[in-house]
C-alpha cells in the first residue's frame, strides 16, 4: 500500500467518522475520540469545519442549534458550537486530516529510526563478542602453551 493510498483511506475514514459516526447511538466511543483529536490537535472537522455541515447530526436538527461541536471551538464550553465565528472556531487549514497525517509520518519516521538502529547495535554487539572471544582463546593460549608443548600431540594452541 502507498503512502498516496493511505492517505486517501485516512481522509475518506475520518470523514465518515465525522459525518456518520459522531454523536449517534452506540458511538460513544467514536464520539469521544473525534472529540480528544479536536482539542488535542486545536483543529476542527476532517478537512475543515465545514465538514460538520455534512453531518447526519447537524443535517437533522439533533444538534440542538449547534453549528460545529463544542469541542471544536477555542475555548471548549457547552454551547459555545452555536456560533460559528473564526474568534471561536479553531480553524487549520487542511482541518485535522492534515494534523494527523502529521502525527502518524512523525511516528513512522520514529520507527523507521528504531528499524534502522536496533540492528546496527547488535551487529556492534556481535562483533564485540568476537572480539572478546578472540581475546579469552589468546589469553587461554598464553596460559596453557607451556605445559601443551610437553605434550607432542599439540603442535599449535588452537589445536586444543
């Protein structure tokens, strides 16, 4: 999968997680994490806060007058969503898709990191313990050359 095609998919979920899934019956779950992703990200609907006009809640009148979700305002107070004005909307331009993608390439470039470090630390790992080895079956040589050359069967002291 693309980096092009998981963002189409990211877009076209958030956007029906907006328009769909918030504040409808047995979604309070979803509800409650568009809700933290707005005020975490200060960001309002999925491309924008035009979004929520597309909303099964807003479209039939549920909504009590609310225009946007409080939560997408700048100060997060019941009813403040009423009233739709750049002072107490959080507007970013891209709306929260844009914040999220972010987030997410932040995370992969982070993992990406780890991917590329971990496997150098134990190839570094490796070769000390080489190293260490090498350095244990010398000094096992120094210690035990003298008597193995009483013995003819051992010529060299790897032969042991």
């Amino acid at each position: 999968m693309s980096i092009q095609q998981l963002n189409a998919e990211l877009k076209r979920n958030l956007k029906d997680t907006v328009t769909k899934g918030y504040h409808q019956p047995c979604q309070e779950g979803v509800s409650s994490a568009v809700d933290k992703l707005q005020q975490e990200f200060h960001c309002c609907g999925s491309n924008s806060s035009q979004a929520w006009q597309d909303s099964e809640r807003i479209r039939s009148g549920q909504a009590g007058g609310h225009v946007v979700p409080d939560s997408c305002c700048k100060t997060t107070v019941a009813g403040r969503g009423r009233w739709d004005h750049t002072s107490n909307i959080c507007r970013v331009r891209g709306g929260c898709i844009n914040k999220l993608e972010t987030l997410i390439q932040e995370h992969l470039r982070i993992s990406g990191a780890m991917g590329l470090g971990i496997p150098r630390v134990q190839v570094f790992g490796m070769l000390c313990t080489s190293c260490l080895y090498k350095s244990l079956k010398l000094e096992r040589c120094r210690l035990w050359a003298p008597a193995l050359r009483v013995h003819r069967s051992f010529s060299r002291c790897g032969d042991y």
